[in-house]
C-alpha cells in the first residue's frame, strides 16, 4: 500500500492547477446545496466518470471546506504516478488481502477532525450517464461503518448551446442516523435523479 504523504508544495502545486484548470476549461462553475463547513472529518463520495474527477473535488474543498485532501486510488494508477501521493492520494488494492490495510488506514484518517477522504464507490470510471450507480461492496463496507459526515457530491458536465462545457457541482450532506432506512447507494442514486432534473432546468434556460 502507498500512504499519502503530503508535500506543501505538491500540495499548493494542486490547488492553484485545479483552479487554473477548471476557469481555463470550463465556461461557468455552479456549485449548489450543502456547502457549509464543517468541524468534523468529511467523508465525500462522487460520481467517476473522467479524468477531471479529483481536481473537480480538490478545488470544491479549497473553495468550501478547506480540509487535508486525502482521495483513495488503484494502486496499479498510483503507482505510475506516485508524485500524486504527496497531494494526498493513498492506494488499495481491490479484492487482495492488503485492501484491508487500506481500509483501516481510511478510518484512520477519518478520526481527524482536519481530513478529507475522497471516494470512489463506483471502483472505475463509468459513463456519465451510467444510472443508477452501482457502489461496490468494499466502499459500502467503509461508509456503513463510519459516523462522520458523508458528502455526496454529484459532478455534471453539459455543452447545451456553448462552444466550453459548464460544470455543475451538487452537494448534499448524508449522517449516519439516515442510513437505517436506506443504504448509502440508494440515498445517491435518489440524489443523482434530484440533480439530473436541475440539470435538465438549465437546458430549458439555456444557462
């Protein structure tokens, strides 16, 4: 298992690129519902569907949360770009014992109060059109037993009439009590439907 190993100026190398990045190459930003900080540790799961995926979350939590950015990544990934590591990415090992020492490295980093751990409970990058999404067992396992606050962040991309995609960003925050009725997969994929229908609103305006 690689650990994160935060370096500040890989750290700030980041913040500023996923900045430049996503003004550079996005037409309008929106970001939209539960963006308030938080003192606890922050648990956010999103939707994998490009090669944006970690600026996308990197710059909210800048922008909003100002948290330790931690984001769980394949090893086979992690490892032909290891200079990542010292941005905060760690790696596991899916369906190899040594997932387990991943696992346990991530509630770790969830009891300080200071951290933010990104994941991806879709294992893989996906369609963006890909619904219902489907987590997979050993992320479910994870967010079932820790009692920090979850963020569930849906990221959409649209050209509607415009020669540069606008990125939408909805957040919605999850706790622990709400879990005993429906799993955290079934709360995404319910949030995911809310913000296809904004998504859909903004077409009719044309934003």
């Amino acid at each position: 298992m690689i650990e994160a190993s935060h370096n500040p100026f890989f750290v700030w190398f980041f913040k500023h690129y996923s900045g430049i990045m996503i003004k550079t190459h996005f037409r309008k930003v929106f970001i939209e519902g539960d963006t308030q900080r938080s003192k606890d540790p922050i648990l956010v799961v999103s939707n994998h569907f490009s090669w944006w995926d970690g600026f996308f979350i990197n710059y909210l939590n800048h922008r909003l949360w100002k948290k330790k950015f931690h984001v769980m990544m394949l090893e086979e990934q992690l490892r032909s770009r290891k200079f990542l590591s010292r941005a905060g990415a760690f790696s596991i090992q899916k369906n190899l014992p040594s997932s387990i020492k991943t696992l346990r490295y991530a509630r770790k980093l969830l009891k300080d109060p200071d951290n933010l751990l990104l994941m991806y409970p879709q294992g893989k990058i996906r369609s963006q059109a890909d619904y219902p999404v489907k987590f997979e067992d050993g992320a479910q396992f994870l967010l079932n037993s820790e009692k920090n606050l979850l963020k569930m962040v849906v990221v959409l991309t649209d050209y509607f009439s415009h020669k540069k995609p606008t990125l939408s960003m909805y957040i919605k925050d999850l706790r622990s009590e709400e879990l005993k009725k429906q799993s955290i997969e079934d709360h995404f994929n319910i949030f995911f439907s809310e913000c296809i229908k904004k998504q859909n609103q903004k077409a009719d305006l044309n934003v």
